[in-house]
C-alpha cells in the first residue's frame, strides 16, 4: 500500500521536470486576449517566452507543481490502488472507477495548487527580468490570496476542476490497463520500457483530449483578477462570453503544446510508477520465497 505512493511521488517529480515548460505555454495560449494577441501559436509562444523572459520563463510557477503534484500523484496512485484492491476485479470498469475516485479526491490539493501556478505563469508576461512582482513564489501567492478573499479565493475554478478530474482520470488509467494489457507488458520483456512509455503517453493523450474544454473555462476563471479586473460572474458567463467572442475554436486554444506535453510526461510519470512497483514487488516475492524456503528448511532438520 506505502509502495503505491512512494511511487506515485516520483513519477510526480519526473512529470513536472519534463512537462512544466510545455504547461507555462499552455496557459499563456488558454488566457491571452483574443482582440491583441500577444503569441501567433505554440511554436510562437515557445520563442517568444525565451527570448523575452529567458529559459526559465519557461519554468514560471514550477514551485507550485513540483511541490503539489508529488503530492497529488502519491494520492493519486494511492487512492487507485486501494480501490482496485477494495473492487477486487481487474476490469476495465473498475479501472475506471478507480482512476476517477483518485481524480475526485486529489482535486482538494490540485485546485489551490493550479491557482497558484496559473498567476505565477501570467505574472511579469514579456519582461526579461520581471521588474514588479506581486507574488514572489506560489506560497506567497496562496497567502495573498487567502488573505483578501479567504477559503473561497484559494478554491476559485474548484467546480471545473471536479468536472475535469473525475472522467480525465478515469479514461487515464481506463486507457493504460487497455494498453500494457494490449502490448503484453511483462518484467522479463526486453521491450518492457518503450512500451510502457507509449502506453503512458497514449494515456496522457486520452486523458487530455477527453475534457480539454472544461481546462480552458478552468484556466480562464482562474486568471480572471488578475491586474483587478473580473470578467466573468461565473462558468456558464465564462462559456457564453469565450464563444461569443472566440466561437468554437476557443475550446482547443493551447491543446497542440498540451498535448505535445501530455506524451512525454505521463510518458515518464507512469513508467517510473510502474517500474518501481514492478521491481519493489519482484524483491518482495523473492525475499518471501527465501524466507518461505528457509522455515521449510528448518522443519524438515
């Protein structure tokens, strides 16, 4: 049971290393004006951020994350795990049900936490060295934030979170069973990591593309604010205003670098899981079977 959120910390660790520049990007895409863009696309805002802001304007608000979803992936694969165990049947449906009990319950800590890194990603946008910063980390941020509007502040988005989690982790880990199941992923098979890299990243990619809309009205209610001005009363005026000005195409702003994130980083996060949990257990089993041996050996003497 301590194996899976051992685990889970640092596929958390490894995704956020990988996938937090392609995230900033994202973001920047999802929040900008859509009457004076600043960024033309993904490659655009890629180039634009590094060499306006340097390399590190890319790593913007990676505090945030880095402290969060170590955290949130332990939960995460935590909480899967213990539902499987608890729903006793390797299926698909209760891999479903698993992943999206897990998605329901880490939203406490991802809401706050993708606050947080969303100000921080927008904060001092274009300026090489940032000259007035109105939150020197996400802690800070989290603070400054209670501070002015309380509990209710540091949750703002937490109904779009819900409404993204729940079914975008279900399909998660839905689509890795369906896949290492389909590739035959085994210990003793020489391709084991490749595969279960392209399973992981193909479950990213699923995960993504199954509530992708609701990140963008998440994102937008989360930047809404920012510099003191509110531009929405709610989801439902948040949705009606993006589509009126934007019309459709306003729910797949920034889904090229999210998905060109998603790969690589659910890519790492799930194989180093699944490699630390296949090699713990492997270790396990050895260790019993000695043990097992050695209490047959002594009562045969």
């Amino acid at each position: 049971m301590a194996l899976d959120f051992v685990a889970g910390c640092l596929g958390g660790v490894a995704g956020v290393l990988v996938g937090h520049p392609f995230d900033t990007v994202k973001v920047r895409l999802q929040v900008q004006n859509s009457d004076q863009p600043r960024y033309r696309g993904t490659v655009h805002c890629f180039r634009s951020i590094i060499r306006q802001e340097s390399i590190f304007g890319l790593y913007k608000g990676i505090g945030s994350p880095m402290m969060g979803l170590t955290f949130i992936n332990a939960i995460v694969f935590g909480v899967q795990g213990n539902t499987m165990r608890y729903l006793g049947k390797d299926t698909p449906l209760n891999q479903f049900l698993a992943g999206a009990a897990a998605g329901g319950i880490q939203c406490v800590i991802c809401c706050p936490m993708e606050l947080a890194k969303t100000r921080m990603q927008l904060q001092g946008m274009g300026e090489y060295q940032v000259k007035s910063k109105v939150y020197k980390n996400s802690l800070d941020c989290l603070i400054r934030i209670y501070k002015k509007q309380g509990i209710r502040g540091i949750n703002k988005g937490m109904v779009t979170t819900i409404f993204r989690e729940i079914p975008a982790f279900g399909f998660y880990f839905l689509t890795y069973d369906c896949l290492t199941r389909a590739l035959h992923c085994e210990p003793d098979d020489s391709y084991v990591i490749p595969k279960l890299l392209f399973a992981g990243g193909m479950s990213g990619i699923a995960s993504w593309i199954s509530t992708y809309p609701i990140d963008v009205i998440k994102s937008r209610m989360q930047a809404d604010g920012v510099g003191g001005i509110n531009q929405y009363s709610g989801i439902m005026d948040c949705i009606r205003q993006s589509y009126q000005k934007e019309g459709w195409p306003v729910f797949t702003k920034g889904l090229t670098s999210t998905l060109l994130r998603a790969f690589p980083v659910n890519a790492a996060t799930f194989a180093t899981v699944t490699l630390f949990l296949m090699y713990t257990r492997a270790d396990d089993d050895c260790k019993e079977l000695e043990t097992a041996s050695t209490i047959q050996q002594h009562s045969s003497l």
